[in-house]
C-alpha cells in the first residue's frame, strides 16, 4: 500500500526587488513514486490563481542540500549554513525560493524512512511505454 508524507515549509520567494514574504508551500513524498519530491506552491503566489506543482529527484534534494546541483529545470544549493536556495525555471523566467534548511532535511529523513535510498525501484510496463510513444 502506497505511503504518503506531507509538510507544510516556509518559503521565501526571492525577486529582483528583494524577498517576498514568506509562504508555505507544501513539500509531498509518495512511496508509489519513490525518486520524486513534489513541492506545490499555493494559488496566491501563481499568475493564474491555481497552485503551482513541481516535481524533481529526491537524490537533487538530497544533493542539493550540500552543494550546488541540478541541471534543466530545477536547481538546488545551499545558502550558508541554515537556508537552501531551489531555483525553478520555466522558459519564460524562473523563481527563486529561499527555505531553511532543517526542515527540508527532516522531510528528506521522513522519506528515508518509508523507502531508504538506493531501495527505490520504479516499476513499468516498458512495453506500454514505448508503443504509447
């Protein structure tokens, strides 16, 4: 039976005019998706009003908690020794995201839990995939 976890985090949204007041956005591990960390941020900081789902490797966070990583849309560092910085691009801008980064290190020990690292295993029907390519 799958096995979800769920935290709520404050987030710093960083813009050009200097930090925006923090937000909560909300941190998701699923055990049926176990490489995947979603972080949802809510409708009041999106352009359209609706929340705004990313989703990256859990091995980024856990990475990108030490030093700079990532490549493509999402990249993770740390910023001293408490914040965590997430960048999201989108081919039209990117945010930056300022978090601390204890919490990020208890949810990523929380997934740990349910699902340890190099335990992970993504099963599909390869077969379907391709002929649905």
């Amino acid at each position: 039976m799958p096995l979800t976890i769920e935290q709520s985090v404050r987030a710093r949204l960083i813009t050009s005019a200097g930090p925006e007041p923090a937000v909560r956005v909300q941190l998701r591990y699923d055990s049926a998706d176990p490489v995947a960390i979603h972080l949802v941020f809510p409708p009041e900081v999106s352009l359209d009003g609706r929340p705004v789902p990313w989703t990256f490797a859990r091995d980024l966070l856990e990475a990108g908690l030490r030093a700079p990583s990532g490549t493509g849309d999402v990249h993770i560092w740390p910023c001293g020794r408490a914040q965590t910085v997430i960048e999201f691009r989108v081919p039209h801008g990117a945010a930056l995201v300022q978090i601390d980064t204890a919490p990020l290190r208890r949810f990523l020990l929380r997934s740990y839990a349910v699902i340890a690292p190099g335990d992970e295993t993504v099963d599909f029907d390869l077969c379907a995939l391709l002929r649905d390519a």
